[in-house]
C-alpha cells in the first residue's frame, strides 16, 4: 500500500504548485525525521523534480514525492487538505481499509 490522496489533498497541491510556477512534473516532496521519541517529523516542500530515491505517487492529477522514511511511514496513511485563503492546511490520517 502506498499514501492515498483525497482530492482535496490534490486541489490544495495543485493550487500551490501552480503559485510555485515548478514546471508540469513538479511535486509536494515530503521528508521525514525521526524525533528523540521516535515520532515522525514530516517536512513540506514543494520540488520541480523528485529525487532519485524518493518514491512518486501520482493521484488526482498531482505528483507527492516520498523520501524513503516518508513512504515507510505514510504507506498505510491518507493525505487531506483544507483551503484557508491561500494556505493549506494538511492532514495525516489512518486509512481506512
């Protein structure tokens, strides 16, 4: 399994990208760092291109591109969004099976 994308995600991803003028392949690039818990520190960035370790997902019309410990983390997760003027606001959840 892999991160699932709601389409609000997708929007909200999409409505940023075209702001950030990257190109058609850019994507929402999410990192990941352990804390001194063992908690994920996840990090948002916006790329033109991903990495060559980092794992591409492609929903809705929109690239997220997973370093390697993201994508551990977020395989079983579901990425959503809410709009708020002309910031998001981003959300990790269980998905549901």
């Amino acid at each position: 399994m892999t991160l699932k994308l709601t389409e609000a995600a997708a929007a909200a991803i999409r409505d940023l990208l075209e702001q950030a003028d990257l190109g058609e392949e850019a994507g929402l690039r999410v990192t990941a760092e352990m804390d001194e818990k063992g908690e994920p520190g996840l990090h948002l960035s916006f790329e033109g291109e991903p990495v060559d370790a980092d794992q591409v997902v492609r929903a809705h019309g929109v690239n997220v591109f997973l370093d390697p410990s993201a994508a551990e983390y977020l395989e079983d997760k579901v990425l959503d969004a809410e709009l708020h003027g002309d910031h998001a606001h981003f959300a990790v959840s269980e998905r549901d099976t």
